[in-house]
C-alpha cells in the first residue's frame, strides 16, 4: 500500500461520484419532463423497475401479487380478478359468490 496507490482509488471514486451526480440530475430532469408532458412518473418509474427484473422472475413477482391482491378482495370485479375466480372455483365470479 502507497500514498500513491490509495491517491489513485480515491481519485478515481471520486470522478465515478461525480459522473453519478450528473446522471442523477439528468434522470431527474427527464422525469420532470415526462410529468410537463402529462405522464404518471410513478407510474413510469414502476415501469422502468419492472424492466430490470428478468422476464421470468417478473412472472413470478405478478402471479404471487395476483395471489396476494385476490385473496385481500382486491381483483373483485376485475377481468383479472373474474378469470381468477373461474380458474379457481369452475364457475363464473356471479355463481361463485
């Protein structure tokens, strides 16, 4: 270990921070441009985080949502939530009930 050697990382993490910083406020600016524009930002940002998953592990991540969404009531009188209750019970969601 050197003086010379630690001066180097530090500089260097220091330059990557910077660039960072940078891109942070570009991204936040894009946002903010998106909202002017009449867009959902959270929305997008949901969307944006969804594409990063692995499409099969995001498959898995909705059908266990869906799982969780059902069983609190939350997909009543939905498609989704009508095509559940035909795949679980059989029937359609009005002679399920």
């Amino acid at each position: 270990m050197t003086n010379s050697g630690i001066k180097t990382f530090v500089s260097r993490i220091e330059v990557l921070e910077a660039e960072k910083r940078d891109l942070a406020a570009d991204i936040k600016d894009i946002y903010a441009e998106a909202k002017s524009a009449g867009y959902n930002t959270k929305a997008l940002r949901k969307v944006i985080a969804e594409r990063r998953i692995d499409a099969a592990k995001r498959q898995e991540l909705e059908e266990t949502m869906d799982q969780y969404r059902h069983a609190l009531g939350m997909l009543a009188g939905t498609p989704l939530g009508n095509a559940a209750v035909t795949v679980q019970f059989g029937t359609e969601p009005d002679a399920a009930a």
